[in-house]
C-alpha cells in the first residue's frame, strides 16, 4: 500500500480543506462501508459518479484516481471497516437506538420528531432526550455484545 502512495501524483493530505475532496471521500467511504467487497465498493462508486456527471464532473477534470484515493484513505483510517457490508448492520444499529427514544418519549405522551439519527422535541424536553439518547445508545450496545467502555458526552 505504501507504494500505490509515491505512485500516486495526489495525496489525500494535499486536499486538506477542499470541500470537493471532502465530499468525494464522504461518498466514498459511505459506498465503502456498505459495500460487500472492494470490487463491488468501486463498481458503485464508478455508477454513482458515471450517473451524475454535473456533480462529478472535475473528478475527471482534476485527474483524481479512485484506488489511489482509497487505499490512502485505508492507510490513513484503518481502524474503519470497509467491505465488509458493516453499513447495513450500523442502520439497524441506528434504528434501534432512535426506536427505544421514541417510544420513551412516545409513552410519556411527549411529541417527538425523528429525522434519521436525530431529534426534535421541545426546549424544555432537551435535557431528558440527551439522557435517554445516552442510555438507548448504551442499551443497544449491551443487547449486541458491545463494550463502549467510553463517556459518552453530548453537547
């Protein structure tokens, strides 16, 4: 992998605040995670980027290399899965965890929003919705064998 980096005429580190690469690598690593393989990873992010040329188009234009992307983003990141299809098990993770504040919420009769993994409640609910967050996310760990061993903290 070290090779594919002085190979490469791009670094990931030479993009440092381009929001282009940043949301190029965003879509990446989304793709990534869901997928099955680093084959099928690639196969999807060539569609999404042959699909939608009006938002992908200075990819071509600034001569970016899609593996060369990914395998620094692999060296730089390893501890992230990709190709693994961990994605999907994440969303019912996700699911699970905004379900539980739900229905607490829902049973103490207070209106609440959910807009994928975050909440609208009123001001004065805030406090108790960050606590049932930190206790959803901590029972839904337990429930799937996951030691956080972390302080959680939410701002």
């Amino acid at each position: 992998m070290v090779q594919t980096l002085v190979q490469s005429h791009h670094t990931i580190a030479e993009y440092q605040g381009d929001e282009q690469i940043r949301s190029l690598l965003k879509m990446i690593t989304l793709i990534a995670i869901n997928a099955k393989d680093e084959p099928a990873a690639l196969k999807a992010i060539k569609k999404k980027i042959n699909f939608n040329p009006k938002d992908w188009r200075w990819i071509k234009d600034r001569d970016l290399n899609m593996d060369d992307l990914i395998n620094q983003f692999k060296l730089i990141h390893p501890s992230i899965t990709l190709f693994s299809g961990v994605g999907v098990m994440l969303q019912s993770v996700d699911a699970l965890i905004v379900e539980r504040v739900v229905n607490q919420f829902t049973e103490d009769s207070i209106p609440i929003l959910s807009i994928h993994d975050s909440f609208i409640v009123e001001e004065e609910y805030e406090s108790l919705l960050k606590d049932r967050m930190i206790n959803a996310f901590k029972d839904v760990m337990k429930i799937i064998g996951v030691d956080i061993g972390i302080t959680i903290i939410i701002k």
